[in-house]
C-alpha cells in the first residue's frame, strides 16, 4: 500500500511528540540506507512485515523516509486468517513466504511442543529471516520489559548491540584488527563502489534496525489513524491487542482458550500433533506437565468436565473423534 503524502504533509499531520519520532526514526532508516545497499544492492533493507499495526507503522515510515527496501512475511501455518487476508488486500506488495512444513508436522519431528523457554518456533519460523541482509524489524521497548532492554541496531547473534554510531565503531575496529599478515576477519567488498563492510552479518545472521523502538502505541495509532490515514486488520476492533500466531506459548491460558474457541483448526491441528508424538514412539520430553501446551489440555479438560461432564472429545479431520483424560499422561 503505498501512501500518497509527502513527508511535509505527514509533519503537519502529527503531534509534536510524534513528529520527532518520526523525524529521529527516518534519520536512522536514511543513515542506515548504505548498509542496506551494500548487502542487497537492489532491494536493499528486507522488512519483515507481519500485518500487525507496528509492521504497518514500520513500512510506512520507510515508504516516507524514501528508503529502498523489500517487505516480506513469513507465515508460520498458525497465522489468524483475517491477517492473511488483509495483508493480501491492502499489501500485495509485500511477499508472502510460505514454511516448507508445518508447525505441527516439525513438532512431531522435533518430538517437542513450542514452550516459553524453548521457543524453537521463532527460530524457525522468524529469527533466520533476512539472513546475510539488513533487516527492519518493527519491535518497541513499551512491548515487555525483554524489549526494553533491545537496542535500536543489532546483530541477530547478539554479536553487537547498540547505536548506529556504535556500529560504525565497531565496524571499524573489525576493520583494522590485524590478522597475522591477512585480511581483517569479516571483511567483504560487497558493493559495485568498492565500500569494505564488516561480513559478520553472514550465513544466518542479519543486522537488525528497528526504527520505531522508542514508540508507543499511542504513537503507532496517532500515525496509522491520523497521519498515514490507513485501514488496519479487523481482530483489533475486535479487542485483540496482539495478533500474531494463534495460541503462541507467551500468551495466557485465557487468551489461548480464546483463539482456541475462534479458531478451531489450530486446536485440532495440535491435538493431532500431539497425537501423533505419542503413537510415533518417540521421546516423551515435550509432554510433561511442565509443558505450558500440556498444561493448558489438562485445564481445558478439567474446565469441561467440572462443567458439561466426562471427557472433552473433539471431532478430527476424519470424522473420528481424539479425547483427553485428566490423567498422569496424555490419552488419545
């Protein structure tokens, strides 16, 4: 969706709060442009889009920062179809990147069901995206306090965490590290002008720039609803107030039984899942009751019983039905 407002216009459109944000945001995108460039010479930033309203913001202060860059986004198999839609109607520029296998298909290969501690979800899914590239990423320290304390410029292996400015030092310093008679470690001349840049964002790794970070939600509304003028995905009219992956293991038990009830698919996604692990044989490790995902069955079994009686049985794809017990182990 491209706007059509010049970056005057948007000032004039803004709070004065909001407008040195903006102003210090699409400082940080132009300084940082180079860098882009000299890794992807013709698409230069890759901007991991997700449809939520901080992607939204994210895109549209590089739209007027006249940046050159790439949105992408990369759905996991548990996106909420209303974002998938909305990103297709009013971003079509952006590319959708399907996973090579499912959520539930790479926990029954990992034996492993996604938990706060060991998200291997996010690694999967999210954190390789862009790898080898500079990246814009539309995270915020107002989010939780684990994003407080992120920096606005990154390595993705937490190699450096800093300032722009803080990463020209350091660039610089890798730049001139002797190396017994050779070249400095991580030097790359990647672009047609013969620029040196510091190679460490390779293979999985990718610089990160996150322009909105000192923003708030207040912020990120005044500017999609009054500066940018733009529409935004339905769920947050409904009252979700995060709407990435359904049932993602940082969210509660109350808003997991929410997305459960709304979106069905996802719950017997993971039931057969779960299923699956326990008939394969294989190790047992993901389903203890330390297991947030375990733990949330055993609670929904336990609310059903207590109010409706007897085992809760859902219907499967095949007409068949998988039931829960509340027992020392999971039962199908």
């Amino acid at each position: 969706m491209k706007i059509d407002l010049s970056l005057e216009q948007a000032y004039a459109r803004a709070s004065s709060g909001l407008r040195k944000k903006m102003e210090y945001s699409i400082r940080l995108l132009q300084k940082a442009e180079r860098l882009a460039l000299a890794y992807d010479s013709r698409g230069g930033y890759y901007l991991a889009f997700s449809g939520g309203k901080d992607s939204q913001a994210l895109l549209h202060i590089a739209q007027l920062a006249g940046v050159r860059y790439e949105g992408h986004m990369n759905l996991t198999s548990v996106d909420p179809p209303e974002v998938i839609r909305f990103v297709k109607q009013h971003y079509p520029e952006v590319q959708l990147i399907k996973p090579k296998a499912s959520i539930y298909q790479i926990a029954v290969e990992k034996s492993l069901l996604p938990t706060q501690r060991v998200r291997w979800c996010c690694n999967e899914y999210k954190e390789n995206a862009g790898a080898g590239k500079v990246t814009l990423i539309g995270i915020r320290h107002q989010e939780s306090t684990r994003r407080a304390k992120r920096n606005e410029v990154e390595i993705s292996s937490r190699k450096f965490s800093g300032t722009l400015e803080g990463f020209e030092q350091y660039r610089e310093e890798k730049l001139s590290k002797p190396r017994r008679g050779r070249p400095p470690k991580g030097v790359n001349i990647t672009n047609a002008t013969g620029e040196r840049t510091v190679g460490c964002i390779s293979g999985k790794e990718s610089l990160l720039i996150s322009p909105i970070i000192h923003w708030t939600e207040r912020d990120v509304w005044e500017f999609l609803n009054r500066v940018c003028q733009v529409p935004h995905c339905q769920l947050y009219d409904e009252g979700y107030t995060r709407i990435g992956c359904i049932c993602c293991p940082m969210s509660s038990y109350r808003q997991k039984l929410k997305e459960m009830n709304r979106w069905p698919h996802v719950k017997r996604g993971w039931i057969k899942a779960i299923i699956n692990i326990r008939r394969g044989g294989v190790s047992q490790r993901g389903l203890t009751n330390s297991n947030p995902v375990v733990r949330y069955w055993r609670r929904l079994e336990t609310h059903h019983r207590r109010n409706w009686g007897g085992t809760l049985h859902i219907q499967t794809r095949h007409g068949g039905s998988a039931g829960f017990r509340a027992a020392p182990r999971l039962s199908a």
